[in-house]
C-alpha cells in the first residue's frame, strides 16, 4: 500500500545544511579542535536522538533494523560524547592521547556491528531492551578498559596505532558488508528510507576510510572525512527519527502491505493446499468404492493435472527391461504407443531406484533426463513418481509442463507422492480382485454347475452374489442322477460371504455329492454330511440345506431339511409351500438327526427351491418374506423353469432396489 502523496521537496532546502558545513569548515582555520568539537557534538546528537525517538516509539515499530539502530544508538551516543570532551587539544577533561583513540575504537565497533546486526533482522524484530542493555554494556567495558589503561599496557610501545588502523578497516569491511546486505533486502524499510539508509552507511564508510588512510587531522583528506561522517549522521537522521516523527504513516502502510502480502501468501496456499486435498479426495473415494482402475488412473490424471497446472501427464507400467506407456493425458498418439528402455526413461527408473519423486525443471541441461524424450514432446519440466508395492514397481507416473517458466516444487513432490502411492493402491487392488475372480470362476464352476435337464425332469437355476468384488458366495446347488428314474436335488447356503463361504461350499457340495451316491436315504445322506462338516467346516460356521430325491416313476419328491426355506410346488396357477420338517443346520452338533419328508409331484408341476436371500431381501426394515414369493410365483403365466427362476430372481432385486444384502440362489425343476 502506498502512503499518503506528498509535495515534491524544493532544492532549496539544500541550502541551510550546505550553508551550516561552509560555517564549520571555516571553524577548522580558527581551530581544529573547535572543529572536532563541533563535528562531534552534531553526531553525538543525531545518535542521542536517534535513540529517544526509536526507544519511546517501539512499542509502535515493528522494523527490526530500525529497533535496533535506535536502541544501539544510545551506547554510541555515550561513548562519542566522551570522545569529544577527552580529544587533545579540546581541555575539557583531562586526558592522554590514548583515551580519546580508544573510545573512538569502541564507538565505531559498536556502530558498525549495530548495522550489520541490524540488516540481519529485516525478517523479524529484536527485544530492544536487550539490544539497549548489551550495547550498554560493551561501552562500559571499553571505558572501563580506557580508563584504567589496560589496553595500551597489553598492547606494549606502538601497538594501540596498529590497533586504530586494523580497527578502522574491519569496520570499513563490516560496514561494506551492511550496505551489500541492505541492498539486498529492499523490504527492509520503505523505499524512501532504505534509500537515505543506504546513503548513510555508504558515507560512514568513506569517512572512516578516509580518516584511516590520513591520520593526520591537519590534511585535507582528513576533513573531508569528518564532513562525510556528518553527512552519514544527517541521512541517518533522516531516515529515522523524520521518518518516525514526520512519516509514521509510510512505516505503518508498509507493515500492512507486508502483512496483506504474507496473508495472501497463505490464503493461496491455503487454496493450493484445499485443492490438493479434493483431488486426493476425489482420486481416494474412488479407490475405496473399488472403481475399475483404469477409470481411477483416468480421473486422476485430470483432476491432478488441472491441479498441479500441468500439461500433460503419463502412467508407465514396468514391461520386461522397459516401460510401457499404459495412460496419457495431454499427449497424442506417439506417446500412448511409446515403448522405452530405462536408457531413454531413465527419469522414470530414477525414481523407482531412489524410491521417491524426482523432479527436474530444465530437462534440456539434465543429464538425468534423455534429451531426443524431451526435444520430442517439447518438455519444459516433469516431476515423476514411482509406483511401489514393497519392493516389486508396478511403474511411474509423470507429469509434465510444456510451457511457462514455472517448474514443480517441494509441495508438488509431496502430493504426486501421494497420488502414487493411491494409485498403487488401485493397481495391486486390481491385480488382487483379479487373482480372486480367477478363483471364484473356478469355485463358481465347482459349485454352481447344474445340467439344463435331467431324464425326465427340466431344471432352471440362477445364482446372485452379495459380493460384488468376488461375485461368488456362500449359496450352492446341484442336481444329479443317483438310479434309474431318481434323481438328487440339493440347496444350500454356508454361512458368511465372499471366497471363504465359497470355499466351505465347495467342500459342502462334494460331500453331499458324495455321500449321496452311498447312502439309501435323503436322512442318512444329511447324517452322515453332519458328521462331515462338524470336523471341516471352521470353527463357528454351518450349513443350511435342503436335499431329496425325485422319483420321476412315482412322481413323488422326497427330501430332508437342515434348517432351510421350504420349497413351493407351482401347478395351474396356483403356488404351494410344503411344510417341511427342518431339522438342525449342518456341521454345529455332530450327533444331530435328521427326518425325512415328501412332496407329491405331478405332471407340469414346477418344484421350486430358493435360499434365505430371497426372503431376507428388504426394502427398508421389511424383508421380502415368504408370502411376496407366493404371490410373485402365482401370477407368472410360464412354467419354463428357468424362467420361473428368473422372474422370481427379478422380482426380489426390484422389491430390494438393487440392494445386495445376502447371496441369493433359485433352482425351478419341472417334472415332464
């Protein structure tokens, strides 16, 4: 923010301080100490006003630099005063020449050290008590030094003038140091005061290289020494104490348009920040819902790209001894095509290697980057990121910059880290569902075969998973000839879902199938699988099932349950469910018997068996209950047993709204 608008300043007022300066150097051919002594009693008030103004200020200053130039001034203030009344010459205290050297020594010590200090602190602000307090006391200690002379004695004959000259020049190479340094930070102070700063310490530095190299006080080098430190007094006073006391507005506006700039800085990293978290977001959420993974990667390379200001972005997959690119965004057909080698991707197997993003904003110059790669596809910077599962690299993913001159950064290398890692995620999820479709199809096949028909009997069957990822579950059934003329027909359901329900189903249906063929009678078969399936099953699971046997001779359907839905006998219209006597389910007690029962079957009759997902699908807390599956079998206008099976199978998904809560499973026999 700018400050208030100001007249521009007359020439004329030039002439008073030029006008003051011919007075004083015509005091110089009355009498240098006259001289000395008014040249020093101006510095001596320009630092004892320097420090009035800044020390009752400064709980209104947040200027580092500006806190602590005043609150040092106070100390040098001091010791320039006693300077001036110990110069020889001058008899206003009693005095060897030594003293006022030496107090001249402390006082540009500190002065320079003040204003190196001080152009450290353009970034925060010093306590200036404890700035007062320490330049405080290395003044006393100089004085306590000059006045007991303990410095001239350890220094022996001669040595305090080789102190003055190695003195004179590390402040002259301290001051240097200040000026390269504020030239450096230009926020330092307002435009203005920087300025008359920059002047001032420049003029001290002359002054003191002056009086360095013409010790001699008669020469004119001298003089014009001393004029250069009045001329550094004067800018600094003006870049103060006029600034405090005249302008404090400018100060005040540039602390706000700091602090406006520093809250705009991080309102947009902020923003940034916001951003990167709705993409991971975005890219997370569809991971979790276990979206194919191919419209994961797509997502995610739009999202990031617009988020990270990129131009393009690639997905390439680990194939032999190179990569393969598998998804592009930004890029034409030559880069959805490209098949490299780690030579020419060896930005990519950089990243793999160190484990980490790498980025390289001058791809042209960097030898980690192949450079016909860049040339090719106009690449200005990537960042690129591997894909880690442990220790096996499913590939990298690079984004790209054609065109700007900003590259990524830190902040970037962090979120494109991320992104990997989730879309590493994605990838073994996907290899992980595959491997477990693989395995399912084959369990699927096991337990889920069923003839289309037997001799004398039609069969419909249909099967729902409540696993949508596994696609197989607990339910099984099968059908199979056991004499001439009788044939088995079993239904069941293994508690839980998923691959493990499939697996105990599995074992389930091999031992009915088994058995079936050995024992007489739908009860010994129940028997002797109870007895089975309490030493196989795990710890805590069971079966429900319901097996029989149809005797197409007798038209007869003798079965055993073992604490399953009762099947339904659908003829001319009309549906009916057979009481069945349901005994224990399987594998809980191994001594448990099982009764038989019989269902007459006549010809066209439709024998219909379901699972409990079909009753036990709800719409909101009602279930679909056995009387929704009378009255959906009573009006179909078919007897094909797979279409039975099929409106039955769509008449409990639409009451359920799509809804999968259990594994469903429908087998309609009819008999010819």
């Amino acid at each position: 923010m700018d400050s208030f608008p100001r007249q521009q300043p007359s020439p004329l007022r030039f002439i008073p301080g030029v006008l003051a300066l011919l007075a004083l150097v015509a005091t110089r051919f009355y009498s240098h100490a006259l001289f000395h002594t008014m040249a020093e009693l101006f510095a001596v008030a320009v630092q004892f006003s320097l420090f009035t103004v800044v020390w009752h200020s400064r709980r209104h200053i947040d200027s580092g630099p500006l806190l602590l130039i005043g609150a040092s001034a106070a100390s040098i203030a001091g010791l320039d005063a006693l300077h001036m009344l110990t110069y020889e010459g001058a008899g206003l205290l009693p005095s060897t020449p030594a003293v006022p050297m030496q107090l001249w020594i402390a006082a540009r010590g500190i002065q320079a050290g003040s204003l190196l200090v001080a152009s450290r602190y353009t970034d925060r602000t010093p306590v200036a008590w404890r700035v007062l307090a320490l330049t405080s006391l290395l003044g006393a200690a100089a004085v306590a030094l000059t006045a007991t002379g303990a410095l001239p004695a350890l220094l022996g004959s001669g040595g305090l003038a080789s102190l003055r000259s190695a003195a004179d020049w590390a402040t002259v190479l301290a001051l240097g140091a200040t000026l390269y340094r504020f030239s450096r930070t230009p926020d330092a102070f307002p435009p203005a005061v920087a300025s008359l700063v920059q002047r001032s310490v420049a003029a001290v530095i002359g002054s003191q290289s002056l009086i360095s190299l013409a010790p001699d006080p008669s020469t004119v080098i001298h003089l014009v020494g001393h004029l250069l430190r009045i001329v550094g007094a004067y800018a600094l006073y003006r870049a103060v104490v006029v600034s405090v006391l005249e302008e404090p507005q400018a100060l005040l506006f540039r602390e706000i348009s700091l602090r406006n700039a520093r809250l705009e800085d991080a309102q947009r990293a902020l923003r940034r920040a916001k951003e990167r978290s709705d993409a991971m977001g975005s890219v997370a959420g569809m991971i979790a819902r276990g979206d194919e993974v191919d419209t994961v990667i797509a997502r995610a390379l739009d999202v990031c790209c617009e988020t990270l200001g990129a131009d393009g972005a690639v997905l390439a997959t680990v194939s032999g001894t190179g990569y393969s690119v598998s998804h592009t965004r930004g890029f034409d057909r030559a880069m959805a095509d490209l098949q490299t080698d780690t030579q020419s991707a060896r930005h990519l197997a950089l990243a793999i290697e160190k484990r980490a993003p790498v980025i390289v904003n001058d791809p042209a110059r960097d030898p980690r980057v192949d450079r016909a790669f860049v040339s090719r596809f106009g690449i200005r910077a990537l960042i690129t990121a591997p894909l880690l599962a442990g220790n096996e690299a499913f590939g990298a993913l690079t984004f790209v910059k054609r065109k700007g001159r900003v590259g990524f950064d830190e902040h970037d290398r962090g979120f494109v880290g991320r992104l990997g890692t989730a879309l590493t995620l994605a990838m073994a999820n996907e290899r992980l569902r595959a491997s477990q479709a693989r395995v399912a199809d084959a369990l699927r096949c096991a337990i889920l075969s069923m003839p289309d028909a037997l001799p004398g009997v039609q069969i419909g069957h249909v099967y729902r998973s409540a696993d949508r990822l596994a696609r197989i579950g607990g339910d099984f059934y099968d059908a199979f000839p056991v004499a001439d003329g009788v044939h088995a027909v079993l239904m069941g359901d293994v508690s839980g879902k998923g691959v493990d329900a499939a697996v105990s189903s599995f074992v389930t249906r091999t031992a009915f199938h088994a058995l079936a063929l050995r024992e007489p009678s739908p009860a010994a078969v129940m028997t002797a699988v109870n007895d089975v399936l309490a030493r196989l099953l795990p710890e805590g699971a069971f079966a429900t099932a319901v097996f029989g046997l149809i005797d197409t001779t007798a038209g007869v359907f003798t079965a055993c349950s073992a604490g399953h839905p009762d099947p339904l006998v659908c003829a001319d219209g009309r549906c009916v469910e057979h009481d069945a006597v349901r005994s224990m389910p399987l594998g809980m007690f191994p001594d448990a018997r099982y009764e038989e029962f019989s269902v007459p079957l006549g010809r066209g009759h439709v024998l219909v068996l379901f699972s409990d997902g079909v009753l036990e699908a709800r719409r909101g807390l009602e279930p679909f209950g056995e009387g929704r599956v009378r009255e959906t079998l009573d009006t179909l206008e078919t007897h094909d047993p797979q279409g039975v099976a099929e409106r039955l199978l769509a008449a409990v998904v639409e009451y359920a709204d799509g809804t999968r809560a259990d594994d469903i499973a429908i087998v309609a026999l009819r008999l010819e």
